[in-house]
C-alpha cells in the first residue's frame, strides 16, 4: 500500500499511480476541497462523474463540528459523506494559523477560540494525529506552523523548525496509532469496534516549510529525511500571498533535491495557470478552494481563461461556457442560462459553475498527464498558456 510508481518523464513533469487504501490516484492530479465533509454545492455521485479520484476533508472544521467522534461513529469520513474513494486530510495548521488575534502559539501547540462559538480549544502535532485518526482519511497531513508568505526570515526561521519538531512529535504519535491498529483514540469516546475499518492503512505526510527563502526549504527537507522514509512530501506554505514568480522559483529549487520516487503534493495551489506550472516544475498532487469559490461568484474557467458570467454580453449567447469542456453543465446548457441564473440569484447557477470548475481543473491535470505520456508536456503547456491568457492580452 502507499506505493508510488512514476510512469513516464517530460523534463521535470512526471505522471504516475499512487497506491492508497480507497483506491489509485493517477498523476498529475487536481483534488478537490471537501472542507466539511463535502465539495461546497456537489454530491459524491458529481464528483465521480467529474473524474475526481481524491478529495480532501479538514481537519479543524471536522473537529469542531461536528466532531471527529461522531464522525468515527458514522462510519469515518468515507461513509460519513458518502465517497468511497481516497481521502486527504490537512491538519488544521493553516486554519488554525489563520486566526490572527484568536490564537496563541507555543511550543506544545497553538490555543484558539472557536470561530463558530468562541470556545477555547487546543491543537497540537498529537491531537491533530488522534483526530485524523479517528476521521479515517487515507493520507493524514502533519501539524505544521504556517506563517504569511511575506513574513521576515527571522518568522519563517521559527516556523520552518517548529515544523519539524512538531513533525518528530507527529510522527511518534502516528506510529503508536498504527500499531494499536484501531486501539482506542485518546481524548475521544470511539470504542475500538467502531474506528474505520481502515483506519490503521493511513500513511502521514510530512509538509517543507521555509517561506520564499530557497536555502531554508531545502533545510526543511533535510530535516524530514533524516527523520525517516515517507510515503509522500509536502510542499506547504506557497500560494499566501507572495509573488507567483517567488513561488515557481522557490518550487524549481526544490525539484531536482525531492525524492523522485514519492509523490509530491503543492498545497493550497487550485487556477489553472498555476497548476500547469507547477506540474511542469515537478508537482503531482494541487488542491484548493477556488473552483467552487470561483463558480459561487459567477466566475468560470475556461481555456480563453476566466469568465465573469454575470456580465451583460452574455445576455444572449447561446454557447456553453467552454466549447471543450465535457461537463454536465456545458453539455446542458448556454451561457445565456448561466447569467440568467446569476442575475436571477438562483442557487442552480452556483452549483453549475462549481460543477465546471471542478471538472475544469480535473480534466487540466488529465490533459497534463496525457501530454506528459506522449512526450510534448513542454510544447502542449506554452500552447494552452498562449491561449489562456489571450484574452488577458486583448
């Protein structure tokens, strides 16, 4: 289980399987985000017809609502919500980070205020561990601290070491839960008998730290393989608010000292430029929240790039929103039906946009990967970048 094969080699981009409990995920791959147990406006059945393979659930959310007990409980997060295929869970770090003034970091964890009832919680590298635990996911991410992607040298020092304490703490505490193999979770009230059938076949994902400082990356990573083998790595920390050009450096630095044959995940990373990138530099796995985001504010992907569909020259078009997308929605409607939608403030509309996005950036990671296997990944990528920012240009 965990196995990683990469299949064929364009330059730095690679396509592979990875092996996981639930089922095996082809690379590159985008995974849409299950922030609570589901993908914002889609059903598991629309995800399947997607082509998603794996999806994400959050590990702070889940938590505090309603509970990773009652998860257990109701079958892990798979037969909570209903997708039998792989599941990733984040550790809580970046939400949790994001509480500027509701929370206090140190060395055993990081205390915040509930952002639903303003209750005090704690979070640390073994709690984070139990609760994915007791969630079942497939692939378990480790706690890691989060800072701002502008933040000084001497912030991002802190944050990238902290990181890898935590990740020894994480990685002590995942070991006794897999070899309990279903014991009992501490601080939870789940008996044995009712933890997920799998849930001791999780493997836990260490996440390199180090802001836009290329030097302090590569220690991150140092530091996570002398602390053992893992069956994937993280990049994390990326896409909060530095410069994209800071980004794609920092990512071609890493390329040539991560270990070929794990996969690798760019965290948080979800418009298609970006992903096209990024999968160029190396990456096999991108998440975000921004197809459904996106489609909830009226914006669609396409190949011409992003279209605002609220807007009047759309009144009357009877095109899909994008002639190549083999999604449910522009198979079945115009974009004239889609702005009606908007304007009328119909939820229908919400829901068809976040459809085509996710598929949108699903069957971008398929294009990807089968350029990657023919051997033109480099020429197919400039060609479908021309083309996306045109209308940028025009």
């Amino acid at each position: 289980m965990f196995e990683f094969t990469v299949t064929h080699t364009d330059g730095p981009a690679r396509a592979g399987t990875w092996k996981l409990p639930h089922g095996e995920v082809a690379t590159p791959c985008f995974m849409p985000v299950g922030t609570q147990g589901t993908v914002k406006g889609l059903s598991p059945e629309d995800l399947e017809r997607s082509g998603a393979q794996i999806v994400l659930g959050n590990t702070y959310h889940l938590h505090l609502r309603p509970g990773e007990d009652v998860v257990a409980k109701l079958g892990g997060l798979h037969g909570f919500m209903g997708w039998p295929r792989p599941i990733l869970t984040d550790s809580g770090g970046f939400q949790v980070f994001s509480l500027e003034g509701l929370r206090t970091v140190s060395e055993d964890g990081v205390e915040f205020r509930s952002h639903i009832d303003g209750s005090t919680r704690f979070l640390s590298p073994e709690r984070a561990m139990d609760v994915q635990w007791a969630l079942g996911s497939d692939v378990a991410m480790a706690f890691d601290h989060v800072i701002p992607g502008k933040g000084t040298r001497e912030a991002t020092i802190e944050a990238h070491e902290r990181t890898l304490r935590w990740l020894a703490r994480c990685r002590v505490r995942h070991a006794e839960l897999v070899s309990s193999e279903r014991g009992a979770i501490s601080g939870t009230a789940v008996p044995a008998h009712r933890l997920p059938l799998t849930a001791h076949l999780q493997t836990l994902v260490p996440i390199i730290q180090g802001g836009t400082h290329k030097d302090l990356r590569r220690a991150s990573l140092r530091g996570i393989l002398d602390l053992g083998d893992w069956d994937a790595v993280a990049v994390g920390g990326l896409s909060v608010g530095e410069p994209k050009e800071l980004m794609f450096e920092v990512l071609a630095d890493l390329e040539s000292a991560l270990p070929r044959e794990r996969p690798r995940y760019l965290m948080g990373v979800g418009f298609p430029a970006d992903i096209v990138a990024s999968i160029g530099l190396g990456m096999d796995l991108a998440d975000c929240v921004a197809p459904t985001r996106m489609g909830r504010h009226g914006t669609a992907f396409t190949d011409d790039g992003q279209l605002n569909m609220g807007g009047a020259k759309y009144r009357e078009d009877d095109r899909p929103v994008d002639d190549g997308c083999d999604c449910y929605t522009c198979r079945t409607f115009s974009r004239g039906y889609i702005r009606h939608l908007f304007n009328a403030g119909e939820l229908l509309g919400l829901r068809l946009l976040a459809l085509h996005n996710v598929r949108y950036l699903i069957r971008l990671a398929e294009r990807s990967r089968e350029a990657i296997v023919a051997g033109r990944f480099t020429a197919w990528s400039r060609a479908w970048l021309a083309r996306y920012t045109s209308m940028e240009r025009s």
